[in-house]
C-alpha cells in the first residue's frame, strides 16, 4: 500500500509538478511576447520618427530645388535680356553692298537706333527719379501755401513717406540693375 500511496503521490505530485511547470512556462512566454511586443513597439516608434525626419528632408531638398530652378529661370532670363541689350544695328551686315552716301546714311540712322534703345532703361530710370522728387516737391509747395490745411500732418507725413520710399526704391532698383549689367559684362 506504501507503495501504492507512494506511485499515487508521485503521480499526483508530478501532475502538480508539471501544472505549475507549465504554469511557469506560460508566465515565461507572456513576459517574453510582452517584451517582443514592447521591442516592436519602441522600433515602429523610432521608423516612425525616422519616416517623419526623411519625409521634412525630402519637403526640405523639394523647396530647395524649386528655389534653385527659379532661381536659374530668372537668372537665364535676364542673361536674355542682357543679350538682347547687346544687339546692335549699326554693326549689321545689311548695307555692304550699298553705295557709300548710303552706307554712312545707314550707319548714322543705325547708330541713332542704337543710342535711343541704349538709353531707354536709364533714360526711363532717370525719369522716374526726376518725376518722384517734382512730386514731392509740388506736395510739399502746396503744404506750404496752404499753411498746412491741405493735408492733416498726419496725411502728409503718409505721403511724403510713401514718395521717400519711392526714390529709395528706384534708386536702389536702378543702380542694382547697372551693378548686376556690369557684373555679367565682365
């Protein structure tokens, strides 16, 4: 009967034995699962962030490279216009054959044509220069003979900051753009 007890008792306590071994395993599995879980977690985290970082760096380099196509556009388009200052009538081929009153006819309405297309930016630049500042000083006469009731003080600072900027703006647009002529000629 010891011995009966004894094999049932073994039974019974390998049963509970491999229960709480099985138990234990289980337990193992859920942290293990849990901490691969958690792993992935943290590394779709990070692909996230790293998806997010590539994705500003490629909306970075994208406005970059627009910026520098306009860029090269309006460069190409005024190294055009510089191209097209350049053309000249008086040296054209077209009078070779002519007599030679003809010839120095042609050259001089040629060389005309040239001066007056030559002159037509600065010609305008200057214009725009000369016509700001009589505006300003006509506002600035008529302020006075008004005695200042012509405009609020108000109104006419308004005005006269306006034609300031104005000039400046010309000014600066106009010796810019010779600057930037001279720089490409060279």
């Amino acid at each position: 009967m010891e011995s009966l007890l004894s094999f049932l008792g073994s039974a019974a306590f390998g049963g509970v034995t491999g229960l709480l071994g099985g138990l234990v395993n289980r337990v193992f599995d859920f942290f293990t699962t849990k901490a691969r879980y958690q792993h992935e977690e943290v590394m779709l985290d990070k692909n996230l962030e790293i998806t997010k970082v590539e994705a500003e760096r490629a909306v970075i380099i994208a406005r970059e490279q627009a910026f520098t196509e306009r860029e090269l556009a309006e460069y190409e388009a005024m190294g055009k216009s510089f191209e097209t200052d350049k053309v000249t009538f008086a040296s054209a081929g077209l009078i070779d054959s002519a007599s030679s009153w003809v010839k120095s006819f042609s050259a001089l309405v040629f060389t005309i044509v040239d001066f007056i297309r030559g002159m037509t930016r600065p010609g305008i630049t200057l214009y725009m220069c000369i016509l700001t500042t009589l505006i300003y000083f006509q506002i600035a006469a008529v302020i006075e003979q008004a005695e200042g009731q012509v405009f609020t003080p108000d109104e006419a600072l308004k005005i006269i900051k306006m034609l300031v900027e104005g000039v400046i703006y010309l000014t600066t647009m106009a010796v810019g753009w010779w600057f930037a002529t001279r720089a490409k000629a060279r």
